[in-house]
C-alpha cells in the first residue's frame, strides 16, 4: 500500500474540520496513528476524505 503525502493534521485544514474530528473517524475506521502529523496510507486518507466530502455534500443539501 502507498503513502499519501498527506497528515492528519492537513486534512483538518484542507476539510475546515477540527483534527479531534479526522482523529474520530481514524479510530472510527480503525486507522492507526501516533499524532496529527501522522502521514496516511493511500487507502486511509481517500476513505477519510471520501467520509468529510461525503458529510460535506449532506450538510449543504
């Protein structure tokens, strides 16, 4: 499996969420991670951010 470039942390920023709330849903999908700069596996960040765009699209509805 790749990495993304890509931590936690920046896809707080990059979705306007808090990090407690990508944090949630690593656990919630069962994501390991040592800290928000943490650097994602491919898979993992796509799911997360398929989960934020998906909630995203709802709350603009």
């Amino acid at each position: 499996m790749g990495f993304a470039d890509i931590s936690i942390q920046e896809i707080a920023e990059d979705f306007n969420v808090h990090v407690d709330e990508v944090l949630r849903l690593c656990n919630q999908m069962r994501i390991s991670y040592k800290h928000p700069q943490t650097r994602l596996a491919l898979e993992d960040a796509k799911a997360i951010m398929s989960h934020l765009l998906a909630q995203e699209q709802k709350s603009n509805s």
